[in-house]
C-alpha cells in the first residue's frame, strides 16, 4: 500500500508517507541533508568571501532538503501537499543551478550541491525531487498502488 494509516497522538489517523518506497526517500533524503548542510557550514565558515552564491545555494539545498525529510516523515495529508510543493520547488532549483552553472560558469567560482544538475552528488539532487513528487502523488489518500 503507498501510504497507510496510524494512530498519532495528534488525532486518530494519519497517512504515513515513509512505509516502502517512501522509507527509502527519508533515508536519501536524511543523507542529502547531511550532505548539504555540513558542507555548506564549513564553506560559509571557512572561506565564504570565495564563493557566496554558491555556498548560500548549498544552504537553501540543504534547508530544502531537511523540510522535505521532516514532511515525510510527520505524515498526514498536509505534510504531503507541502512535500509536494517543496519537491517541485526543489526540481526548479536544481534545474536552475544547473542550467545556470553549465551557461555561466565564472558565476560559481565553486559548485553547489545542485551545480551541473548535482553531479557531484551522482545525480540525486535531480533524480531525487522527481522520484519523490512521483511517490507522492501515489501516496494520496484513498489512492490505491499499481499492482
């Protein structure tokens, strides 16, 4: 089943988003988060006059992506419709960044998480949002999987 029901201390029922598939988003999710916001705080630290877009952009990744693992996880419909729109807005970045570091790249004296569409990443950061809109989507309310 894509999302199943529990009880919760905040009312009878909530749809949980992490049960199989969705399970595997949190912990990707979980390591992007890692991932972002430690490099990031290192590189603002460390050496921010370097490359402040870039390092600022890896912060935003990173945030997104904590927002994002925290919605999976909380569950329950709302949780879902603002995964849904940061996931979206997620892609819209990564598809930015990384259409903006392949036509400018003097502009990012340093890459981002999401510079030329998160290679240094292995793809994730633009495989992830779509995957996860994806899942999503199945995982409405009432929305039976494909079997």
């Amino acid at each position: 089943m894509a999302a199943t029901r529990e009880k919760t201390r905040h009312g009878p029922h909530r749809t949980r988003l992490i049960g199989g598939p969705g399970l595997l988003l949190v912990w990707l999710y979980g390591v992007m988060v890692v991932g972002a916001v430690s490099r990031s705080a290192y590189q603002i630290a460390a050496e921010f006059d370097r490359a402040p877009l870039a390092y600022s952009l890896s912060a935003v990744a990173g945030l997104v992506y904590g927002f994002i693992t925290y919605t999976l996880v909380r569950g329950g419909e709302k949780a879902r419709r603002a995964a849904l729109v940061c996931c979206a807005a997620e892609l819209v970045g990564v598809l930015t960044v990384g259409t903006w570091t392949l036509l400018e790249p003097s502009a990012f004296p340093d890459a981002t998480v999401w510079s030329d569409y998160g290679m240094g990443y292995l793809f994730i950061p633009v495989l992830l949002p779509l995957t996860a809109v994806y899942w999503l989507r199945r995982a409405r309310p009432g929305q039976q999987p494909a079997s």
